[in-house]
C-alpha cells in the first residue's frame, strides 16, 4: 500500500516538474518569440524606408524633362533602369525576409536573409544569405561550431514570425536556458503543400548543398543525385549567389538556365526572382535557338540519330552542296552583250570563296566579287573589239551585278541561306539528306524525311545551330538594312559609352557596379522606348557569350545539344545538375564522362548529393525495388522522411475509370494539395478524359493550364516536378513506351511528396509485387 502511496506521491511529483518544466519553456519560447518580433518589424520599417528613397529617386529621374542630348538621355535610362530593378528587389524580397540568427563566440549576433540591409547610420542589420558571414549559417555543426554558439531559425509566414527554432552548438551557451524547439525549419518546410511552382530553400539550406551553391566560379561542377536531393533547387540557389559574388561580370554577360520541357521551366520560373534576381535567362531545350518554338521529337531513333555528333559533318557537308559548280558552260545576258560562265570559273571561284574561312554567307561575296571581276573581264573585252573605245569599268561591274541572268546563276551556284532553310531542306526534300548523308539507310532516310514546312523539333535546335555558325548572318548578307541598324547600333553604343562614364561614378553608392552596361545601354536605344535588359538582349541573340549556364536534368542532353551549350558559353562555366539513372532521351549519354569528354576531356568537376528531401522512405524504397529488379542502377539516396501512406498498386480492368477514382481520393486526402496523374502516350487521351469529366473545375495539362490543382501529364513533362500525391497510369505501358527502360517509371514514381498511387490492368512491373492489392470488380 505505502508502495502504492510512494509511486502515486513521485509521479504526482513528477508530474508537476514536467508541468513547470513545460511552463517555463512556454515562457521562454514567448519572451524569445516577443524579441524576435521586434527584430523583424524593425527590418520590415527598414525596408519600407528604403524602398520609399529608392521609389523617391526614380520619381525624380522620371520627373526630369524629356529631351537634352542623346547622351542626357541614356543616362536617365540607366539611373530609372537602375531604380526599377532594385524596386523589384525589395518587392520580391518581402516574403519571409529574414529566416536566421546566428549567436557568436564574441557575444554578437548576425541575422541572415534574403539581402543585405543596413539601418541610417550604416549599422548592419541583416546580412545577405549569400555574403561570406552567412557562410556558417548553413555549415556549422557541433563537431565543427566555426565560432557559431547558437543557430536559430525564424520561420516566418509572410511578414509574420510564427515560430523559432534553435540549434545549440555550444552547450555552454544556454545557461539554464532550454532549447527551443518547433516541427523543425527544414520539416515544416518539405510538408508545405505543394503548389505547383518550386520554392526557395534559403532558410533550410543543408551543409552538404550550401557547399556546392557556394563553390568557386570557374570551371564545370557537376552534381550528381537521386531523385529528389535539391539538385534543381542547389543549381539555381547557385545562380542566385554567382549573380551575387561576380555581379559586375555575370550581370553584363548574363547567366542562361535550361531545363528539359516548358512544364519544367514554368515550374522553377520563380525562384531567382523570389531571390531578388530576375536577370536570368530561362530556356527549356525546345528555345534555345531564337524565334524556333521546337515540338517533341517523337521518334526516338530520329532523335538518337540527330543527336549524335556525326551531324556535325552532316551539317557540313549539307552547306557545301550548296556551294555548287553547274554542269555546263551557261551563257548569260548583260544588257545588249551575252558573256559565258564556264564551270571551271565557278569551281575556282568557290575554293577561293571556301578558303577564306568565312561563313557561307560572307564567303559569298567572295565568291561574287570573283565571278562579277571575271564576267566584267569578258565584257570589256567585247565591248573595247567592237567598239574601239575604252569603257568606263565601275559601270561595267554595275551592269554585271545588275543583269538577272548573272544574279540567277550565281544564286543557283552559292545562294544566300537561313539556317532555317537548310535544315527544313534537309529534312524536307531526300536528295539534299542522302547527298549530306550518305551513310544513312534507306529506313533512316525514311524516318527522318518529313512534310515541308513541318515544325521544327526539339532535336533539329542544335542543328540549327550548328548551321547558323557556318552559314553566318544571312540579313547581312542580303540586305542592308541590317547594317544600316548595325552602324546605327554603334553609334548608340559610342554615346551609351559616354553616359555611362558619368553614370557609374554615381551608382557606386549602391555598391553596385556596371549594373547598366554600355551594351544595354545600346540595346535600349535600338529599341526606341522599351527598354532592353541584358536577359533580354542575349534571348533575342544566338551567338550571346553568357558568363555562366546552369544545366538542369541535363542527364538527358545528347552530344548535340551539348555542343551548342558549349558554344553558348566559351568561357565554359557551368553548373550542370543531374541523375544519369533519370535519364529518358533517345540520346541521352550513359555517364557524365561520356557526355562531356568530347568538349572538356576530364575538366570538370563531380559532386554528388545523398539525401532524399521530396519523397518518403516507404515510396523511394518501392520506386528503388522496381528499378533494381529491371537491372536499372540507381543512387538510392536517404529519405528524410518516413511517410505515412504506403505505396498502391491497384489492379483494374478500367485503368482510365481508376485513376479518376484515385484522384478523388486523393483529392480528399491531401485537402488543398497538388495532384500530378502520369500517363503515356497510349493511355494519356483516355486518362486525361476521363480525369477531366470527373474533376473538371481543377485540371489542367501542359496544352491547357498548368495552374491547375490535378495536372495530367506525359512521363517527359513530370520530369523534375513534384506533387503531394501521383497516379501513375498503367505503369507497364510507361516502360513500354520508353522502349523497355524503366527510367521514366522510375522518374514518375520519385514524384510525389506523400501518396503514389499506380494503376494497372496490364501485369504489374517486377519489384512491385509486395504493394500490389487486387482493385478488380
Ligand atoms: N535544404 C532544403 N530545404 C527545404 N527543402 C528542400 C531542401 N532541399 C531540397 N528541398 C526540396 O526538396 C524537393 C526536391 O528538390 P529538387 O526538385 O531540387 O530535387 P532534384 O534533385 O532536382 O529532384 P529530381 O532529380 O527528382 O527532379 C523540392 O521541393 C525542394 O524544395
């Protein structure tokens, strides 16, 4: 009994400790939440302030009156360009602008967040997640405290602090204090529901990701890593902080991020501008040439023989039969007189054209002023027998120039191309393809022959590419328009030049150099009014030398589309992120090696990231057992989190009438949340009917509206994105499609951030068994 007693009596005891304990922590939490609260609203005032001045200063340079010189002008333009993107700055900013605190070995204290901000007296305030201090923000850990005592974490929703987080480093450092603890910064940041457009991660950056975002500028990093490790969020948090640390040079030459499909780039648009910086050119493979708009290419062995280098030569040599020597001697009227064209003339005529090196629309007027030389050559030589007099020479080469049939036969010889022509030619029309490549069988010749005028496909930009370099500027070469807009664009880069000498001197204050270069400067006066951004200049030109190109899912890159990436940037400075194992190409390479020996040797270099952030234990482990058992490799990286719904296979007779039901549930289930239903292209009408009558108000696909709540979608446009629940579609059919690999099932099972759910009538695909329940009516 006094047992009894005893034990009630201690846990009473107990009890009440934990009861105090818990109180004073409460206490302790609401007093660090109060303090904190004024450190933000501080911020926030600030950066009222300081956007109030910076709104005052462009007002003012807008107030000034039109007109002055020309140079008065361009120099208005760079300060109202200047003040309008910091403007934007400091908007795209006010979203959870501060996210840490650090507590130092000194006793000081460092907060950290989107940018920097000082108060009047220049007194620090906030220090730029990128700038070097913020550095152990993200690396310190309690075996390597880097002078950090305390890492505390302000998990704000909007302006508003809702709760802190603390990592004590040094233990000492609480003083009978407790630690405070919330869901977790990073938790609570990967259970957010998912609202089709990827976040930034600057709060919750981990150590292993912030040393790859933060590594130095030159060269080729390539990071490799299973689905779901950061490695998209990693390469544009890199972006974010390259455009930080070499502002002057990569804010003039520009930093282009490509991804795979247009889905993909909608879905990352908005993180550099959520991080203040909204110079970045943003392309999916299907732009990269200017003013081409490229569909899929749907026929993988097409796509693997256009992706493969051998059509360099091919490019080549579809250019040189268009270099070409007429069978016979023409005879061709000038004026009143008939002078001759013989095939020797031209054959000389081009191999002193081809040997200057230029591009075949430069090198043409070699070519012309060669034969023209000739012909007048002829002329005179007629006119001075039949008549006995001298003739007047520059008159003669006119008439020559001017006479059609010359104009005919040299334009039948060496004509004037776009790069669009010779490729749609060589796609279009069998004799300039076997001629270009006679190597090809006769079924590849079938394959890759289309209607003329067909559009152009993903894997024709590269070859187009390829063509532009060495056919050179067509608009030069016919007309003179553009070199008329060529003198006058150097005539507005000479005055750009002045402004700007005056114009630097004084945004220095910003601490902000060349944030206008001479270059835009220009390129704004081409443009009359509308003004022109770096970006915006380098989307519209194709030969634009960018500083730095972020890569992303470049796993499924082929040699071609690399060496026009190449090209793109000769500085050859890349952040190129990946999985080989994702890889769905018809011409994707096997290895980073291999996709990149031919254009760096070994000059580059590999980091890899190992930690799961997106899907839980249970789905990454059905997604690997499914991979493995087809023989596929794969980095199976740590899941963060366990999850809690297991993986469905469920089996019907109506995959189409299924998938509705599950994406009902679904719907149900993770209330709010986003729904991604895959299929491929032999189930994707079905599916996507029937999903759309069933759920009409909510969904969307890439061809209608990808804002939508339920998108359906092809395994290429599920490709990088993420869900809080996916329907896979008749998983047998997406490995069918994909030619037997099963990369693309792999791809579409690491989607989700909670619930997977696959449908199946066909047999369920090896390594799945153990999930699979029997849905059948
Ligand atoms: N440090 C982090 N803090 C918070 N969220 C993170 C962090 N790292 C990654 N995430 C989140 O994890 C998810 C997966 O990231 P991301 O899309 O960059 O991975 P990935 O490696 O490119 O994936 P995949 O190759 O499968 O397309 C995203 O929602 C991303 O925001």
């Amino acid at each position: 009994m006094s047992d009894i007693a005893d034990t009630t009596s201690s846990a009473v005891f107990e009890d009440s400790e934990q009861r105090l304990e818990q109180e004073t922590r409460e206490r302790q939490l609401e007093e660090a939440l109060a303090h904190e609260r004024a450190y933000v609203d501080r911020l926030y005032d600030r950066l009222e302030v300081v956007r109030e001045e910076t709104r005052e200063k462009l007002a003012q340079v807008r107030r000034d009156a039109p007109g002055g010189s020309h140079q008065n002008r361009s120099e208005r333009d760079a300060y109202a360009t200047h003040y309008e993107d910091r403007l934007a700055q400091l908007d795209a900013v006010d979203h959870r602008l501060v996210f840490g605190r650090l507590d130092l070995d000194d006793a000081s204290t460092r907060y950290i967040g989107r940018i920097g901000l000082a108060d009047a007296d220049y007194e620090r305030l906030m220090v730029d997640w990128r700038a070097p201090e913020a550095g152990t923000f993200y690396q310190a850990t309690a075996f390597d405290r880097q002078g950090v005592q305390r890492r505390r974490h302000l998990i704000l929703e909007r302006r508003t602090l809702r709760n802190i987080e603390d990592d004590v480093l040094d233990p000492d450092f609480l003083d009978g204090e407790e630690v405070l603890h919330g869901e977790g910064a990073l938790l609570a940041a990967l259970n957010r529901k998912r609202t089709g457009r990827m976040g930034d991660i600057v709060a919750t950056i981990q150590a292993e990701q912030d040393r790859i975002i933060r590594s130095e500028l030159p060269g080729v990093h390539v990071v490799q890593g299973g689905p779901g490790t950061g490695k998209t969020a990693v390469a544009l948090h890199r972006a974010a902080y390259l455009l930080y640390t070499n502002r002057e040079r990569l804010q003039k030459s520009g930093v282009l991020v490509v991804g795979p499909s247009t889905s993909f780039m909608w879905y990352i648009e908005r993180v550099l501008p959520s991080l203040g910086e909204t110079g970045v050119v943003m392309s999916s493979l299907a732009t990269l040439y200017p003013g081409i708009h490229a569909v899929a290419e749907r026929d993988v062995d097409v796509a693997r023989l256009k992706g493969s280098l051998a059509m360099v030569e091919v490019v080549k040599r579809a250019v040189a039969d268009r270099q070409k020597v007429p069978e016979r001697t023409q005879r061709l009227r000038v004026d009143s007189s008939t002078v001759e064209l013989t095939p020797q003339q031209v054959r000389h005529a081009r191999d002193r054209a081809r040997a200057t090196g230029k591009p075949h629309n430069q090198a043409r007027e070699t070519f012309v002023k060669i034969l023209v030389g000739q012909l007048a050559d002829q002329l005179e030589r007629q006119l001075n027998e039949s008549s006995g007099n001298d003739t007047d020479r520059p008159y003669l080469v006119e008439d020559v120039r001017q006479s059609r049939d010359v104009r005919v036969a040299l334009n039948l010889a060496w004509m004037p191309l776009r790069a669009e022509t010779l490729v749609g030619d060589l796609f279009g029309k069998r004799h300039y393809l076997t001629s270009a490549a006679p190597w090809l069988e006769d079924a590849q010749v079938e394959a890759m022959l289309r209607e003329p005028g067909a559009p152009f496909t993903e894997a024709d930009v590269p070859l187009l590419d390829e063509a532009a370099e060495l056919l050179g500027d067509f608009e030069a070469a016919v007309g003179h328009a553009a070199a008329r807009a060529a003198a006058e664009h150097s005539a507005n880069l000479e005055n750009a030049t002045k402004a700007l000498e005056n114009v630097d001197a004084q945004l220095e204050e910003f601490g902000v150099n060349g944030v206008v270069t001479a270059e835009m400067l220009a390129g704004m006066n081409r443009t009359g009014a509308a003004r022109m951004t770096a970006a915006e200049a380098a989307t519209s030109d194709r030969t634009w030398a960018y500083g730095h190109v972020v890569v992303d899912e470049a796993q499924e890159l082929s040699p071609m589309q690399w060496r026009l990436l190449m090209r793109r940037c000769p500085m050859k400075s890349f952040t190129i992120v990946g999985d080989i194992a994702q890889a769905s190409a018809a011409a994707a390479s096997a290895s980073w090696d291999e996709a990149l020996e031919p254009f760096l040797g070994g000059r580059f270099q590999l980091d890899e990231l190992t930690v799961n952030y997106r899907t839980p234990a249970q789905i990454s482990e059905a997604a690997v057992s499914m991979a493995r058992a087809a023989g596929l490799e794969v980095s199976a990286p740590r899941a963060v989190r366990e999850g809690e719904w297991a993986p469905r296979v469920v089996r019907t007779d109506d995959v189409a009438a299924a998938v509705a039901r599950s994406v009902a549930e679904d719907l149900s289930i993770v209330a709010g949340g986003l729904i991604g239903v895959i299929a491929a292209e032999p189930e994707y009408a079905a599916v996507a009917r029937a999903v759309t009558e069933a759920h009409r108000e909510v969904v969307g696909s890439s061809e209608t509206a990808l804002e939508r709540q339920v998108l359906v979608l092809t395994p290429w446009e599920a490709k990088g994105l993420e869900f809080d629940a996916v329907v896979i579609a008749e998983p047998a059919s997406v490995i069918r499609a994909a030619r037997g690999v099963v990369g693309d099932l792999y791809v579409s099972m690491t989607r989700p951030t909670q619930r997977l759910t696959m449908v199946c009538a066909e047999e369920v695909p090896a390594g799945l068994e153990e999930w699979a329940e029997d849905g059948r009516a």
